[in-house]
C-alpha cells in the first residue's frame, strides 16, 4: 500500500488485470468508470462513465441491458479511486486499465479509452470549479464583497 496516498496499488492492479467486470467510483463526479472485459465473437470489451446506481441488483440489471447476448457476470468488482483522476494516469493505473482493454479489443479501443478519461477528467475539473464558485451543491464560505471585485 502506498501510504502517502491511502491507495492499495497492488491490489487495484489486480483487480485490473483479473475481473471480468468491475467498478470505479471516483471522489468528486457522480460517474462511474464501468470496464467489462469479457469479449465473445461479436462482441468486444466495454469501457465507459456510467451513472450511479442504488444497489449491485441495479447494477446487474444495467448490464443485461447494455449487454444483452452476454452472460451476467458472477461478481462485479467495486473499488474508490480517493484522489484526483489525473492521478491514475501518474501512477501508472490509467495505463493498465488501457493497456487492457487495447489488448482484448484492438486498437479501435484506444479512442474509446482516451475519450473516458478525458471525459472524467473534464466532469472532475467542472466539479472542483463549482466548488470553488459556490455552484450547485457547494456552499462559499468567504466571498468578496461585489465592490471590491470591480
């Protein structure tokens, strides 16, 4: 465990590289990354942002319906991501999430894994701007007085 940063890297590694489905939920957007790894011959690995869902039934449901000839999974996998997102990309995690998804689904993933993380990246930016103007769901707690703005 990288205790700096509160993350257990070994083993989101391995969830990485051994689950068939799993989830990240990430500290400040409301989305989730869904990867679904499991492949047949027509149909090819899943990565992308989807919403939060109540309960792991919801869940189960989710995927019978964006995957219908496709078996449901035994387990799905769910882990937090505590820090930024830019922060997957330094640490190397970014890379194997990619690294994988490229090796079951060809380089047509590719696109698809840049478009995710730019996309949760731009959600998080938005959020952190929010929070620092006071936007939905934030309160300021200081603000200038107007006057001394102009």
């Amino acid at each position: 465990m990288d205790h700096d940063l509160g993350i257990d890297l070994d083993a989101i590694y391995s969830v990485i590289e051994n689950s068939d489905v799993f989830i990240i939920r990430f500290n400040l957007i409301d989305k989730r990354l869904l990867v679904d790894a499991r492949t047949s011959n027509n149909e090819l690995p899943i990565i992308k942002l989807v919403p939060k869902v109540k309960s792991a039934e919801e869940r189960y449901l989710y995927l019978q319906r964006e995957r219908p000839s496709m078996k449901l999974p035994e387990q799905i996998t769910v882990f937090e991501w505590p820090r930024k997102i830019e922060l997957m990309r330094e640490l190397g995690v970014w890379s194997r999430i990619n690294d994988r998804m490229v090796s079951l689904g060809g380089d047509m993933l590719q696109d698809t894994c840049d478009k995710v993380i730019a996309e949760a990246v731009r959600l998080e930016r938005a959020d952190l701007l929010l929070a620092i103007m006071g936007g939905d769901g934030y309160e300021t707690l200081w603000e200038k007085d107007s006057q001394e703005i102009i």
